[in-house]
C-alpha cells in the first residue's frame, strides 16, 4: 500500500458500485457492515451504499472513510438494511443487533436467484 497526506491506500478492488437491484451482495455486505461495529466505526455515508460500496459480483467494498467516525453504538447494519428499504428487519436488528437472525429471514425474503 501507500499513503499521502490525507489519505491511505490499501489495494486496487477490481468492481462496480453497488445498486439497488443488488440483493445478492446484501449478506456480504452486512456481514461487512457488523464488523464495522464490532470495531466501533461508523461509516456515515452507508444509508447511501450506492456510493460508497463496489461489488465484484462475489463480494462487497465498504470504501471513502473520510467521513467515518469511532463510535460506542455504531449503526452500520441499520443504514444498510434501511438503504434497501428493509425497514422492518432494521427494527428488528435495532432490538437484540442478532445478525444471525437478519441473515436468515432475509435468506427467506430473497429470490433464489440473488442467493
């Protein structure tokens, strides 16, 4: 990697941004998001994943930290969950932040071909 003044550069990623049609890349990406939060960083800008997420089709890129923050009750998976208008299983996260049971009923709201 390399660096500058104001910035830091870990790896190319080879991908595009995230859209909303893509609900495949959604387990990842929360998956991402939680680990966010277990460090206790709260990336601002990802109730708008669209810009700040790149997808290679396998896997998801949280990107552009500048304006992330450290934070005691970081609400990355909430903004993502929200971002994809699943305000319902955001609620439900807010609760008990059980990843585990977000995963598997959005499993079940899927189609099978974004699996």
């Amino acid at each position: 990697y390399f660096y500058g003044r104001n910035f830091i550069v870990m790896e190319y990623v080879r991908g595009r941004t995230l859209t909303p049609k893509d609900l495949g890349a959604l387990p990842d990406l929360l998956v991402r998001a939680r680990y966010l939060e277990e460090v206790k960083i709260e990336h601002l800008e990802l109730s708008r994943p669209w810009r700040n997420v790149l997808y290679n089709g396998e896997r998801t890129y949280i990107i552009d930290y500048d304006s992330s923050q450290v934070k005691e009750n970081p609400n990355n998976v909430t903004k993502v969950l929200s971002a994809f208008k699943l305000y319902e299983l955001a609620r439900e996260y807010k609760k008990g932040r059980d990843l585990r049971k977000v995963l598997s009923t959005l499993t079940k709201l899927l189609p099978s071909s974004s699996k």
